[in-house]
C-alpha cells in the first residue's frame, strides 16, 4: 500500500500486529526474546520501512520486499528474530561480554531433533555485535508439534516448551511453499 495510504490506517495497523507478535514472542529469560515471523509480520515490517523512508519508487519498494521476504518461513525452514535485551549502555557493555557468541546458541527442539538456529550472514559476534538477529531453523522434514526453544550458551541457559498450537501453527508455516 502507497505509504500515504498507510498513514490513514497505520495506527490500526500497529495495534494489529502487536497483537499477533504477542503471541509469536518467546521470552527466554531477562535477556533474550525471540519472536518467530510469518506473513503478517514480515509485510508490516515492509509497510513500516516504506512508510518511514517515504518510498514511491517501484524499484525502491521492491527492494524492500526483497530485504524482507528473506525472513519468511518456507520450505521446511522457520524464521525468527532474535532480541538482545539491555537497559542501558553500561548493562550493553556486561552483555557485549558475557553473551559472545549467543546468536549460535539457539536451538530448537522438535520432537527428538536438536536444530541449532543459523544466523544472518555477514553479522558475525566480534567484541561488540547486534542486538538484533535473524535466525533460520532448517527443520529437515521434521513436522513434531512438540518444540522447545533451548538456548545453550556457557554464561546463559534457558529453555521454553511451545504451546502445542502454537507449534503446529510454526510446522504448517514451515512447510509452505515460498
């Protein structure tokens, strides 16, 4: 939608996807969210993006799609993103230290498969590093409803099971056709 189109229902729009979110969000203790994406919150980040930078060109908006259709799930894949949580710049620093590495600590368990989650390319952990991650899981044909998230980091553990529906909701999306 034209972004000034948007702009007369954005408002609306907002208050529809902080309710889907909420239910796509895990908590993985104080410090890390991971919310798996679909359709729905993928095509509100690409309405966000060119609402914000004002885009009308067709190549400019395509180029957004393109950015952003990267992190649906299809193809037996999940897709999620994953939040570092700080609250301010001193604690930034504790976590740049203390959870080095995190973004290759994210698995998820369905039914008896370990999948580790695959970061973004080209965001590498150095001394500092994102707080903001796109993880891919490749579930190889697994279909179980039954999925835990687990992270394993030597300074930070945490596991969450998933709500049987919500897990089958994760499996049907995976498997869809891109």
């Amino acid at each position: 939608m034209p972004w000034k189109d948007y702009e007369k229902v954005r408002i609306n729009k907002v208050r529809e996807i902080v309710k889907i979110k909420s239910k796509r969000r895990i908590e993985l203790g104080d410090r890390l969210t991971l919310l798996f994406e679909n359709r729905d919150t993928v095509l509100q980040q690409i309405q966000e993006m060119v609402y914000l930078d004002r885009l009308e060109r067709k190549e400019d908006i395509e180029r957004e799609i393109k950015i952003y259709s990267d992190l649906l799930p299809c193809n037996g894949k999940l897709k999620a993103t994953l939040y570092i949580n700080a609250y301010d710049q001193a604690d930034l620093m504790r976590v740049f230290k203390e959870l080095k590495g995190i973004y290759n600590s994210v698995f998820l368990k369905v039914g008896d498969k370990l999948i580790q989650g695959v970061p973004e390319a080209g965001r590498e952990q150095g001394d500092t590093f994102s707080t903001v991650q796109y993880l891919t899981f490749d579930l190889e044909g697994v279909t179980s409803n039954n999925i835990e998230v687990h992270v394993i980091h030597e300074n930070y553990r945490v596991s969450k099971k998933l709500d049987a529906e919500f897990a089958q909701e994760l499996i049907r999306e995976a498997y869809e056709e891109c």
